[in-house]
C-alpha cells in the first residue's frame, strides 16, 4: 500500500528518524577500554528519567516482562507473600509470574477498566500486622484498558501502615511520558520497556531500583542466573555489562534520553496530557465511551474505546489496517472484541494523531458505527487550537 504505515498501537512505538540514526552504528568491541564513555552517561541519565538520586538503572536485553522477573527473582524468596493489585491484562499476567516463581499472592482484583484499589490495599496493609506482605506489586498504567493508578497513593498507605513491604510498578507505559517520581514516591523497583515512551525497537528492559531493593538481593533466595542485579551491578559500575549487550540498542537508548531530556520532562508529560486531551474529546464526539470508568483515571498514553454491541473491535481493527494502513491496538482477554485501543505516546504531534483519528473515524463508519464524518477530528482540533491574538 503505498504511503508509510499509521502506527498507533499502544507500544510499539514510532522511532524517530534521529533515534534510527543513532542505531545504525558499525559493531565494536562492547569490552573496549571506551566503551564506558558511552555507558557511564546513560546509566546517570536514566536516573533523572525515573527521578531518582540514589536509585541504579539496570538494562536487560529483554522486555518488560525480562524486568517483571528480574525485580521479582532478585528481591524475593519462595513462597514470600506478596500483595498484587489486578484489574487489567497486564497486572493478571504480572500475578501470575509472581504465582508461577513460587510466591504466595494475596490478590486484589478490581473492575476492568478501574484503577488499583488504594482503599483495599490500605485495609490489607494494615491488617498485616506480622508484616508477612514481602512486596507490594502496582501497575501504574495498565495499557490494556487505559488506566492510570495511583502509585502515590499506595506509598501513602505503606507508609500510614508503617509497613516495610517493597513497593514494586510497572511503569512500561508510563516512565518518560507520565509523571514517575521514584524517590518521592519510595518505589524501590520500577519496571519499563524500551518500545513505549523510549521511542525504541522492542528488545530491552529497564529496571530502576532502590537501594532497599538491592539490599534484599542478598537474602532473596528465588533462583536467577540470567537477571541477576549483582551480575549487572558488579560490572556496571566499570561501563560494562556480564553478558554481550545490544550495542545498537544502546546507542539508541542514548539518543532517545537525550531527546526527552532536551524536551524538558515537564514538557514531555504536558505534551502527551494535552495529546491525550484531544483523542478522549474525539471519542466523546463519536459517541463512543472509554474502558476507564472514571476521568481521575484516564490514561495520557492510550485510550481504550468500548464498541457498541452490534460492531466488534476487531472489525474495526482489520478495516483500518487493510484499507487505511492505520495500526490500533486490539482489546485484550477478557476484553477482546469489546474495544480498541489508540496509543498516543512517544514521538508524536497534533498533526500525525489527526491522521490517526481521521482513520479511526472512516474505520468506524466502514464498520457500521454511526459516526459524522470530523466530528472527532474537528473535536481534537478544537481541543489543540489556540485564538490567535491580532494586533491592531
């Protein structure tokens, strides 16, 4: 089909031209004595991404999912009681690796399309008076329904609690687009994905951790060889890491910080408010609602846009991308065919997320959803213009 593919699937995400180039870099010797020029910078310049002082960013040439073990197999010991928020695909999924390393988890399930329930882990925090809950596990952003949970509100309930449980998030779709403070908010491991916010190929994890963290490294009796933080740790405190790394994925991880540190994060974070902004104005245009059942929830990274009961997501899916060349995101488990889903996060403008929305809209129509051509449109655009002051 001619013209480039509209990617707005909730990860990956579009690189940008500056970040390809950066990756495209002959191989070199990942044990030479300047490679540490490249390494030592990016380890310090991740830190201010998760704002942090006194946390250390570890990279797996893995996934999210290589960082949900990592933090789990490193700082905790079979049949260790942890405390497990689930009311999304990811926080399932997160729960049940817990379950499958031999944890013992105490699970809080909410509504798809609600955010971890501050109120009910308050309750069981402060029931645990033996403090048996090892770790408290929170998906900040869960990208399968478009939610956003309080991660502030959780340490607020460790900390009324006086409970030293670990505070572990996942922050894959949230760490370099949503507001993450690490130290403020005491996480003493956050989780993310190169291919979101990083503007990154699929292919490394990042672990952000606290010192506590690495401290239960030394009584954690869970097994791991290949996520071992003491492995990374040891080495990289020299520039270099214990096993071949992504050469190529580093060097675009370094353009890709640089980018959001240029940006200014307080930029960064407003820019995809207002992004965000402009698609839920949309989806109310079409009359459509969202998965995320209250507005302190939504998320500013994706949308998750509930179908009514005649259309199925998937057909509007298939539509966009056969005929429009368009890339959404499809509902998940127990959601699939109720939803689709828009991700507006990384490097993106007003202009490319009209095109997408003008896409949704003739995808939508084709599918037999009553939708008036440019109503989302004109309802973004509305949203993002500004009055322009005439001088007389």
């Amino acid at each position: 089909m001619p013209g480039r593919n509209f990617l707005f699937v909730p990860g990956p995400t579009n690189v940008p031209d500056r970040v390809l180039r950066a990756m495209h870099v002959a191989m070199e010797d990942h044990r030479s004595s300047s490679f540490p020029s490249l390494t030592k910078p990016l380890f310090n310049d991740l830190k201010t991404i998760f704002r942090t002082a006194s946390g250390q960013c570890l990279i797996f040439p893995a996934s999210g999912t290589g960082g949900w073990e990592a933090t789990l197999s490193n700082t905790l010991s079979p049949d260790d009681k942890v405390l497990s928020a689930r009311h999304g695909q990811f926080s399932h999924l997160w729960t049940e690796m817990a379950q499958r390393l031999g944890l013992d988890v105490q699970v809080i399930d909410a509504e798809w399309g609600e955010a971890a329930p501050v109120d009910r882990i308050a309750e069981a925090l402060a029931a645990d008076v033996a403090h048996q809950i090892k770790a408290v596990m929170i998906v900040h952003n869960e990208t399968a329904t478009g939610v956003r949970s309080d991660v502030a509100g959780v340490r607020n309930a460790l900390d009324e609690a006086k409970h030293p449980a670990l505070l572990f998030v996942d922050g894959v779709s949230s760490v370099g687009a949503i507001d993450f403070r690490m130290d403020e908010w005491k996480v003493d491991a956050a989780v993310v994905g190169t291919q979101k916010a990083f503007m990154l190929p699929p292919g490394a994890g990042i672990v952000c951790v606290s010192q506590k963290a690495v401290a239960a490294t030394e009584d954690a009796k869970l097994k791991r060889s290949f996520f071992d933080f003491r492995d990374q740790i040891n080495q990289n405190a020299n520039g270099y890491f214990p096993y071949t790394p992504s050469v190529p994925m580093l060097y675009g991880l370094r353009e890709s910080v640089a980018m959001l540190l240029e940006e200014g994060l307080e930029n960064v974070f407003a820019r995809h408010h207002r992004l965000a902004g402009g698609v839920r104005a949309a989806v109310k245009a079409w009359g459509l609602d969202l998965c995320a059942k209250s507005p302190k929830w939504y998320s500013d990274t994706v949308s998750a846009i509930m179908m009514p009961p005649h259309v199925k997501g998937e057909a509007v899916i298939d539509i966009a991308y056969k005929r429009y060349n368009l890339s959404l995101g499809a509902g998940l488990a127990k959601m699939a065919g109720k939803l689709f889903r828009i991700g507006h996060m990384g490097d993106l403008n007003e202009l490319m997320l009209l095109g997408a929305l003008a896409g949704t809209e003739m995808a939508l129509r084709d599918a037999g959803v009553h939708v008036v051509p440019g109503s989302g449109v004109g309802a973004a655009e509305e949203c993002w213009t500004q009055p322009v002051a005439v001088s007389t």
